[in-house]
C-alpha cells in the first residue's frame, strides 16, 4: 500500500516506466498539472511537492522488494529527500498503512536511511514466499483452511464453509494456524459455519 497513490491516468500512461529527473525548460503537456515528460529521453518531473515522497516510496519498494536501481537514480532521490523532508502527511500515512498491513515505511518513519550502495532487506520476499507457499498448499488440499478469530467476540471462522469469514474488521483479526489453536486460544467457532 505504502506505493499506491491517486494519479491522473493520462499522466500515469504516459510516465511508463520511465526514470524520474529534472527537465530542463519546463514544457507543459497537462495543463495546471505540475508534471513535465521528456519522451524522447524517457525521464520524468514531477511537481516539488511529491518528490520527497517519490523518493521514499522508491527506496521502500526497493529495499522491501529486493530491486536494484541505478546509481544515477539513488543520487536524485537522496537529494530530493533532503530537499523535501517528511511531512506530518506523510508521516500519518505511513502509520495508517502499518495499522492495515502491519508494516510502515521505515524511510519515513526515520528507521532506515538510504546510502548509494545501500544493501536491500529484501523483507517483503520472504512475506510473499510465505503467502504463496500458502496459497498453493490451500489449492493442492482442500482440508487446509484458513482461521480467522475476532478478539472482540472471541468467535472463528474458516476460510471455507463460514459466510462471515470475510466481515471480519481488521482491526479485530486474529490469525490461527488450525481450529485446534483458536479453540486452545479460548475462540469458539461461529455458529453459521457450514
């Protein structure tokens, strides 16, 4: 979540891949938007005021992800992190994404700092090996269930069988490997459970 953000499509289209810089010049494509794309060099500018952003969302991605980038690309977005602190924004909406998936981004949080050559964790690797290991263990055996608790009403539910399985709140979820472990945990499982 902490890369997802609101975009204008035809300048999200027409940004691609390309890498981020400054354009000399200033030619304006999209009207009052503060965006300007060199195709034939293929670099993007975005407005001031996200560039700060931009760049610790990139060395989250990156770091999380276990992504390379350009030496040329890690220079800009240290300078534009520098030149574009944190904002209290930013900050919250880094809290708020962690209160959803459990982790924040730890270049705006301050916990990590970015240095050219920076060693990746490569964390969210290990998170998306897990889920998928999950995933096809789910597919090749249809015993296998996930097990969902709500703290509040101390009551399971299964993945398969259990309509109010997904009316969970988030807030609520407690995650159980078997119905053995919620029912050891004091959950008793829901009564419209098939």
């Amino acid at each position: 979540m902490h890369n997802l953000v609101p975009a204008i499509g035809e300048v999200n289209g027409d940004r691609s891949n390309y890498k981020f810089g400054v354009i000399s010049g200033e030619p304006r494509a999209y009207g009052h938007c503060d965006v300007e794309i060199d195709f034939k060099e293929r670099v993007v500018e975005p407005r001031p005021e996200v560039r700060g952003q931009i760049a610790r969302t990139y060395f989250y991605i990156h770091d999380r992800y276990n992504l390379s980038m350009s030496k040329q690309q890690q220079q800009l977005f240290m300078a534009w992190h520098k030149q574009f602190p944190v904002t209290p924004w930013e900050l919250e909406r880094s809290r708020r994404i962690a209160q959803v998936t459990g982790v924040n981004n730890p270049f705006v949080t301050g916990e990590q700092s970015w240095k050219i050559g920076h060693k990746n964790s490569g964390s969210g690797l290990s998170v998306q090996l897990a889920q998928s290991n999950k995933s096809k263990h789910s597919e090749s055996d249809p015993r296998y269930q996930e097990v969902r608790g709500n703290r509040n009403s101390k009551v399971f539910h299964l993945s398969v069988g259990c309509p109010s399985y997904d009316r969970v709140s988030p807030k609520n979820r407690v995650s159980f490997t078997s119905e053995a472990e919620a029912v050891d945990a004091g959950y008793r499982k829901a009564g419209n459970c098939r």
